[in-house]
C-alpha cells in the first residue's frame, strides 16, 4: 500500500467522525428542547387543574354560603312569625282579661244591688225553705242569708234560676276567682315560709333533762272552761208598747262565754252582744216590731236558749 493510499483512508475515517459527532449534539439538543417543552406542558396542565380544583372549592363554597343565607332567612321568617303570634296572642289574652274585669265589674254591681233583698220564704232547689230571710252578702260563689233561723250560705247552684241571673252568675268567674284566692294562699304560704326561715335559730340548746313547769291559773282556767258542758238560758219579758213597737226586758246568763243574737224578723235588723260566763247580762230592747227573736249561742257554736214572739225558753 502507498502511503498515499493510507492516508486518503485516514481523511475518510475522520470526516464520517465528524459527521458522526454532529449528528449526535443535534440528535441531544432535540430531545432537550422536547423535554422542556413537555415539561412546560405539564406545568400548564397541574396549573389548570388547580385553578379548576379551586373554582369547584369557590363554587362550593357559594353554595353553601347561599344554603347557609337561605337557612338564615328562614329562620329570621319563622321567627318573626313566632313573634306576630305571640303579639296575637298577648293582644287576645290582654282582651280576654278586661273582658273578664268587665264582666266581674258587672257581675259586682248587680251583687251589690242584689244585697238587702227581703223574702218572706225563699225555697232552695235542694228543697230547704228560708223563712224571713234576706240577703246579706253576695260572693262569685255564694249568697249569704240570715233567715228566722240563723245564717245560711247558699250556692248559686242551689238558688232559683231567676236569682243567679239577678247576680249575674258565672262558673268561669267562679272557677276564676277560686284561682285567685288559691294563689293568694300560696303566696302567703310562701312568704311566711320564707319568714320562718329567715328566723334567727337557736344555738347552744343544753341538753340536760328539763323540769315540767306548771300550768298557769289562766291556762288551768281554760282547761277547765273546756270540759264544762255549756249551758245557758234567757228570759225575754215585754214591758211597754208605744208608736215605734215593743219594749222588751231581754236577761241572758250562761256557764261559758256566749253571744246573744236580737233578731227583729219584720224589719231585718240584727243585735249582736257578748255575755260573759257566770254573769247575767241584761238589756232593754226597744222599738221591736211584732216578729222578733232572741236566740244565745256559745262560742263554740251550740244554741243555749232561744225565745221568740211564739216561743218560749225550752231548749
């Protein structure tokens, strides 16, 4: 081989080198410049992604803002519905109550005109006949009557028809006023359970054993009174007669404290006096009509003697 020959062998090996080596940096600066722009698109796509996961979240958000708006206004409605029925109610309630002051303002009045009327016999619907009785006093519930037997109170429910609606009989403002007197009770119960606890207690109690002290002469007197049986008499005596009625000498004396009750049936008047035990007490009843009656009581309530225009003492 001449050296010619090897050297055009040498140029050829070098050129295909160079054109090798070129192709190569052309070949790495593509792929680079692909890599980057896939890179770049990646970076785009999480961008989106993120900015599309951060709409749905603003997007949920309203939604609940709105729910939680809606559910607000709801309630604001309910409860300014509540409080318009309240009002109602209040303005029904504040109704009911002055038209039942009206009514007991009504009720009282025809009460109070009531008072004083005189019968010469009034029959209850259970039956029971007041002889000369007359009206005294007039509740929500009842009517009071002294009568040519005592005193008597009577319920509505026992009274004529004709009576009731003269009074203006209510149940409501029965029941209502039985309610009042019951919580009145109660709120005096109240305060005077808070009054005793209130008291100052007791300290330094001795514990040694405590002598019986004897009973007073005037705690032994009551004693004694209340073992006595009561027992009483009158003597009723006209002396005198004149334009205005009778004059009568009326003695009462009884083994216990009693009262002494004058009746004058014809004109309704009462006379009430108190008549010591073991003392005889005396009075002079003038101006008494043609019906009239003395009776004595005892304090515990048992008729000791009575005497009348046609009767007299024998109890």
């Amino acid at each position: 081989m001449s050296a010619k020959y090897i050297m055009c062998v040498l140029l050829s090996y070098l050129l295909l080198s160079c054109k090798d080596s070129g192709s190569s940096s052309q070949s790495k600066i593509d792929i680079e410049a692909l890599e980057k722009s896939r890179a770049e698109k990646l970076q785009a796509l999480a961008q989106l992604e993120k900015e599309q996961e951060e709409a749905k979240l603003k997007e949920k958000e309203a939604e609940l803002a709105a729910i939680e708006a809606a559910e607000k206004l709801k309630e604001l409605e309910k409860l300014k519905m509540q409080q318009e029925l309240d009002r109602i109610a209040a303005e029904k309630e504040t109704k009911r109550l002055e038209e039942i002051k009206q009514r007991q303002a009504a009720q009282e009045r025809a009460r109070d005109l009531y008072v004083g009327t005189k019968y010469d016999r009034l029959e209850l619907l259970n039956g029971k006949i007041l002889q000369s009785a007359v009206a005294t006093k007039a509740s929500a519930a009842q009517i009071t009557y002294m009568h040519k037997n005592g005193v008597a109170n009577v319920k509505y429910s026992n009274l004529p028809k004709e009576i009731a609606e003269k009074c203006r009989y209510d149940p409501e403002l029965e029941l209502i006023a039985a309610e009042e007197k019951k919580a009145l009770q109660k709120k005096m119960q109240e305060a005077r359970k808070i009054a005793d606890e209130n008291k100052p207690k007791a300290s330094n109690f001795s514990t040694a054993k405590r002598t019986v002290k004897p009973q007073s002469p005037k705690k032994v007197e009551e004693e004694k009174k209340k073992a006595i049986t009561p027992r009483g008499r009158l003597s009723v005596k006209v002396v005198g007669y004149g334009k205005g009625g009778k004059t009568i000498n009326v003695e009462a004396r009884a083994n216990v404290d009693a009262t002494l009750y004058l009746n004058d049936l014809h004109d309704y008047r009462r006379y009430v006096y108190e008549v010591k035990a073991g003392v005889t007490y005396s009075h002079v009843w003038r101006r008494v009509s043609t019906t009239y009656e003395a009776k004595l009581v005892s304090k515990s309530g048992k008729v000791l003697d009575v005497e009348s225009d046609k009767r007299k003492s024998g109890l």
